[in-house]
C-alpha cells in the first residue's frame, strides 16, 4: 500500500474514531459522564477485574502518586476500594464496587442502545460491512498489542482469586 494513502487514512480514522465515541457516549446528566477522564480510565480497567495499583498506573501511564489521588476520588464517590492482597498487606489492589460495577454496567449498556439507535439508520449490509471492518481493526491492534493484553488478562484473573482467598 502506498505510504501516503495509509497516512492519510490513519489521519481520517485518528479524526473519525473519537468523535464517534463522544456521539455515542450520550448525555452529560449521568455519573459517568461528571467523572473526568482520568477517573473512567481506572473504572474501565477495573472492569476487567481486581488490579494492582501499581500495574493500573503503568497501563494508564500515570504516576503511582497520581493514580493514588485519582483512587481516593473515586473511593469517595463509592466507585472503587481498595484491597489488600492476601499474603502480603503492602500490596494494595484496586477493584469496582457493587456500585462501580454498576455504573460501568449501565454506561455499557445505554451505549449498546445508542449504538442500536444509529445502527438501525443503516442497511443490514452496511451494518455487516462496518461490524467486520471494526472487528478487523480491533484484530490488527490486538495482533500489535496482544502480549500486554494477554498480560493483564491474567493478572486480572490471578488478582480476582487471590482476593478471593484473602476473604473467605
């Protein structure tokens, strides 16, 4: 492929996608939408489950100090808490709350129905074309940043159990 059409179609997409989720993203009158940007980044990646404090800071590429103060706000808000890992208290891990959890849910799925409502202006063919060609770029970042991806995955579902541990 030409480097100057896949330059501009980078520059297009770096343009289009953006824009797109904020026209998804809804209404300012929701809790999500009042959290600053910062704040969403550490609820999302907490929806993978449980994780490391310090591992959350290097995946969002801020600071263990600022990414403390980001968790103290959301802790105040009933977003997230803080836990100690099962064999050593030094290790603190951050997970949702019942009521995180819930708020990350219902912010899912009222963009699963803003999603819908713009899907349904398109033909079923188009709806197809542009599942696969998301699908396929999702694919392509995941061929690039797989190894971290299956990284966190797992230390995810290691965290989850031995938080579990520790509380039963």
């Amino acid at each position: 492929m030409d480097d100057t059409v896949a330059l501009e179609q980078a520059r297009t997409i770096a343009v289009l996608l953006p824009t797109l989720m904020r026209r998804l993203a809804g209404p300012d009158d929701d809790l999500v939408a009042k959290l600053p940007l910062a704040q969403l980044k550490v609820c999302g990646v907490l929806q993978g489950g449980p994780r490391r404090m310090s591992s959350v800071s290097r995946e969002l590429g801020v600071s263990l100090s600022a990414l403390t103060q980001i968790a103290d706000r959301l802790e105040s808000a009933l977003l997230v808490k803080r836990v100690a890992h099962g064999t050593d208290r030094r290790v603190r891990y951050l997970q949702l709350t019942e009521r995180g959890e819930s708020v990350m849910r219902l912010r899912g799925d009222a963009r699963v129905r803003r999603t819908l409502a713009v899907l349904e202006h398109l033909s079923p063919k188009a709806r197809e074309e542009v599942t696969a060609a998301i699908e396929t770029l999702m694919n392509a970042c995941t061929a690039i940043h797989g190894e971290v991806a299956a990284g966190r995955a797992a230390e995810a579902a290691q965290s989850s159990v031995l938080i579990a541990k520790a509380h039963s």
